[in-house]
C-alpha cells in the first residue's frame, strides 16, 4: 500500500493525531500529563557527583518499563550515578514524555517506538537519540474460543487494538494485509472490525460481547485470558528470533553532548538492572509489581503479573533494525509518510559500556548519528 496522500498541513495532524507505533503507553493507557515526579531518596548516593547534580529519569509504571521499575526500586541506577541524585516521574503517554524531554523537565526516558520516531521527525532530528534497548514482546492476539478457533476464523469479527495507529494497531493492521484480508486503516472497518479501544476498558468490552479478541500488550493480554480468552498468536513469532523493539531508551541531545558520564552511568544501571531481571527472575518480578504498587496504587495478581512477565523479554540491543521495519508497516497501512530516522540511534555510549564488560557491540542498522 502506498503512503497517504495529503497536504502538508493534513500530514502535521496526522503526525500528531496519530502516535503511530505508540506503544508502551498502551499497555498503562493514554493521557497527556504526568503521573508523579519525585526525588529519590538520597542514602544509596555515595561519592562525588558526575557532571550534572542531578539527572531526570523519565518511564511508565508498566511491566514493558521492568528496565526502569527494578533499577530504580533496587537502587541500581543510584548506585551507578554515584553521588549525582537520581530524580525519576511516570507517565501515562509517550507524547506527554517527549513534552517532558523537550521541555527540559525529564533528561532521559524509557519510552515506546512511536514516540521516539515522532518525537525525531516532528524536530527534524533535533529533540532525542535512541540509546538504548530495554525490552522486546509482550504483545499477543486474544480471542474468545467460542467464537475464534483458528486465525483464520478472525476474518468478519470484531478485534481490539488499543489506539489509532499505535504500535500493536499497526501491526494487526500488517497481519490483516499479508493475510490479503481489507480493512480501511482510518475507520477500522473492513474484513476484519478493528475497535480502537483504551486498554483500559478491554477487558470489560470483551467481557460485556463487544469485541470477539484483541490485538494488545502486556499486561492488557494476561488480563484477558484471566477473563476466558485464549491465546491465539504471539507477535514475537511474526519478527526474526523472535524479537522486536518495545520499549527503548531515549536521551536529550542536549544533555547527551553535555553529560556523557551521566548517560554513561544510566546506560550501565540499565545493564546492570537487566542483569538483576535475568539473574533472579522471581525477585526482579516481585520488586517490579512493588514498584507498579506504590506508582499505580494496585498490584498485579499473580494469574495476571506470572505470564505476562514470561512473555517479555529484556534486552539492552535497542533492536533497531525492528524499528525501521515497524515504522515501514506504519506508512504501508497509510497512517504516515515515510519517515527519515537517519540518525535517530547513538549507540556509540551503550556500545563504549558493552565493551567495558567484555561483550560485543549492538547496531544501529545504518540509522545512527554521524
């Protein structure tokens, strides 16, 4: 399919009616402010401060963000940062993030695709970088077993999405086309009925008969099938080894130029709380649902956190050749104008902390800045 075709002025609202691959914000639902900003509490800082006091870490109280959720709750990140005070806030949309890293109020984030593409090509390349990986998977397609027994049964049925033109919208969108099935990207309607609906209330639009399955990330998935519904595909089967990018880290280009040390100490944090992840997967399961618990107010049960977090996959490798082929998809379904990404990776401070620890470099995919 080719790109929309619009005028320049149509192309600006869709770029920001529509957060394209805007995942990770799916799975904790939409807003456009932040949850909670505060300090961290200063007794695991020791020793002298780098060249900031003080970095602004930005994330989701989502299970997609465990990079984030462990390193802070374990004081993994403190620890690295040493005697500069790690101040962190959450946040319920990527948009609302990329304000934040715009404005100066966060310095680095952990944040979906589509907002780290629409947050580089709506400033021309001059708001962020991607730095780094943090996730991968978590996204699956649930569906009611009496109505769905097979894939091709979701033909004539009625499939959730979380939102226009996000992530996992787009790719169920992917899967429709290359099942040679039709649907309008725009309105959803076609062969297949994609219902745009906040994650929030899925579960109760499947419950009440309105939708047949759903198309969504973690935890909104584990929900479902707590509800009844069946698992029918997981998205990571569709992408090379079975990967592809969900949550990356972001970096101000400002701040990168002027506190390399900082984004270095950060970068290793975020290895060293992946390691903590892989290392001791049920205690890094529990300190994430504690932090979900003092962010959010309410922890996740056990037949919900237990498959959900088995199906995500911690990686510091930002993916980025995934990247490229998601936002691909996105202009094949007509949602967006082929996007030019050159330059949106610097991996040069991950790729300095890999080698440090002895492991091989990560790439780019030609997308990396000069």
């Amino acid at each position: 399919m080719s790109a929309i075709r619009t005028t320049a002025r149509r192309r600006r609202a869709t770029l920001a009616a529509l957060p394209l691959l805007a995942v990770v914000l799916t799975s904790c639902g939409y807003g456009s402010q932040a949850d909670k900003s505060e300090d961290r509490p200063d007794p695991a800082a020791a020793g002298k401060a780098l060249s900031a006091d003080t970095v602004r870490i930005g994330y989701f109280p989502n299970l997609t963000h465990a990079t984030a959720l462990v390193g802070v709750q374990e004081g993994i990140f403190q620890k690295e940062l040493g005697g500069t005070k790690l101040s962190t806030a959450t946040f319920n949309a990527g948009p609302s993030e990329i304000e934040a890293l715009n404005g100066r109020s966060i310095d680095i984030g952990f944040i979906g695709p589509s907002p780290a593409i629409n947050g580089y090509t709506q400033t021309d390349g001059n708001s962020l970088r991607i730095i780094g990986g943090a996730a991968s998977g978590g996204v699956k397609l649930v569906v009611n077993p009496k109505k769905i027994k097979t894939l091709d049964d979701v033909k004539g049925k009625r499939i959730a999405t979380p939102q226009l033109g996000n992530t996992q919208d787009v790719a169920f969108l992917n899967w429709i086309a290359e099942k040679g099935w039709k649907v309008d990207a725009q309105s959803g309607k076609g062969d297949v009925s994609v219902v745009r609906t906040d994650n929030k209330i899925t579960p109760d639009a499947y419950k009440s008969g309105s939708i047949d399955g759903a198309w969504v990330p973690e935890p909104t998935a584990s929900k479902l099938v707590a509800e009844g519904a069946k698992e029918i595909l997981d998205e990571s089967s569709l992408w090379p080894d079975k990967k592809f990018v969900i949550t990356n880290i972001i970096v101000s280009q400002t701040f990168l130029k002027e506190h390399p040390d900082v984004v270095e100490a950060v970068l290793r944090g975020s290895l060293k709380a992946n390691a903590y992840i892989h290392d001791n997967p049920d205690r890094a399961k529990e300190s994430a649902n504690k932090a979900l618990k003092t962010l959010s107010g309410k922890a996740l049960p056990p037949e919900v956190l237990d498959p959900a977090w088995k199906s995500i996959q911690f990686t510091d490798d930002p993916l980025a050749a995934t990247l490229q082929a998601e936002a691909d998809h996105a202009v094949q379904a007509g949602l967006l104008e082929k996007p030019n990404l050159d330059g949106i990776y610097d991996l040069k401070p991950l790729n300095k902390v890999l080698e440090d620890e002895g492991r091989p470099a990560v790439s780019d995919a030609g997308l990396g800045a000069k």
